[in-house]
C-alpha cells in the first residue's frame, strides 16, 4: 500500500486474533524485570499517565532506536484486543477538533473524566522521516494504567537488541520491520474525524 493510500488516521499494529502488541520505553531497572517477569515491577507508577503506542517506528523515533536517556529498554507489550478496544471507546483527544467534539465545553469535559487521552502523530519511515499519515498515541492513566498493568497485559519482551540492530541500517530496518497491519476502530470512539 502506498502512502497515498493509507488513511490519513487509522491504527496499525502487530495483531493475532486475541491481542495487539504496543511499544513503551523505559530505563533499564523498570523495563528489564518487567520483560524478565512478564508485568510491571514495583517501580511502575500505577497514578502516573504510561503512554502506549501500537507503531514500532514511532516508538523508534520517541527513543531514538532506544538511545534515548531513560529511554533504553524498548518493551513490546502484547495487550488483550479486548483492553485495547476498551481504551479506545474510553480515549478523549487531547486536543480539541470542531470535527469530533460537540463543541469545546462538551470535550474539555469529556477530558476531565476520561482515563485515556489520544494523539495522532505523523508515522515514521524506516529512516525516522514523517510520513504523511499518522500514527496513534494512548495515554492511561486512572482506571486505564491499572486495567493495562493488571489485567490486559498477556505478554512483555524485551525489544531492544532489535531497535538497535534496525536503527544503524535502513535496509535492516526494512527487512527486519514488524509486520503490522489496520485495526478496526471499534464503536464508540471519538478519535477520527467525521469523514476520515
């Protein structure tokens, strides 16, 4: 699919038919025992936002290949497709468009009580570059960090000899890309536009 094809807003990721994967970064001490154990250890701040995003380059970028300080441990956390759709009815964006809210009071509402803030991104090429598509952000937190730390998580591995394999060649990049494909905005969310 070229990039004249892929909608100006639409989620892609690494799927099964039972979960979709999503790419945080850490430092080492919360990233390593959370890929060695599978869950989040004591460190992980359940009352801070945690930011989830399901694009693999995007995370490159936002970690530079995982070189960035604080930043050095990828994790790619495969999460239940149930949570996630979850996360989306319940995500507010996290600014406001005429195109989506009622009006303005109507969404800084809506971002008052909501436990999941969105943003779309421009997506990333293999060499970092925007692309003229974008990529959605989660931000959890509330209700949202303790159901993504307690209840959907299904699987946690540590990522980050393969961002730093992929990040010193575009050409391995390519080859060694996550396959990642469209997923299904479920009903109920308030993330695209009317007529994207």
């Amino acid at each position: 699919m070229s990039s004249e094809e892929v909608p100006q807003r639409q989620i892609r990721a690494l799927l099964t038919d039972e979960t979709v994967t999503v790419y945080q970064a850490y430092r080492p001490e919360i990233g390593l025992p959370a890929a060695r154990d599978g869950k989040f250890p004591w460190n992980w701040s359940r009352d801070r936002m945690t930011w989830i995003k399901p694009s693999f380059l995007w995370m490159m970028y936002r970690s530079g290949w995982a070189t960035k300080e604080g930043q050095e441990t990828v994790l790619a956390v495969e999460i239940r497709r149930e949570g996630f759709d979850w996360a989306l009815r319940n995500a507010v964006l996290s600014h406001y468009e005429r195109q989506v809210h009622p009006d303005k009071a109507a969404w800084k509402q809506q971002l008052k009580t909501s436990p999941v803030r969105a943003q779309w991104d421009p997506e990333r090429d293999v060499r970092l570059n925007p692309l003229p598509y974008r990529a959605l952000q989660l931000g959890l937190s509330g209700e949202a960090a303790r159901r993504y730390a307690d209840e959907w998580i299904v699987g946690i591995r540590d990522v980050t000899p393969l961002a730093r394999t992929m990040g010193g060649s575009a050409e391995t990049a390519a080859l060694l890309m996550p396959v990642e494909s469209p997923y299904p905005m479920p009903p109920g969310t308030r993330l695209v536009p009317r007529g994207l």
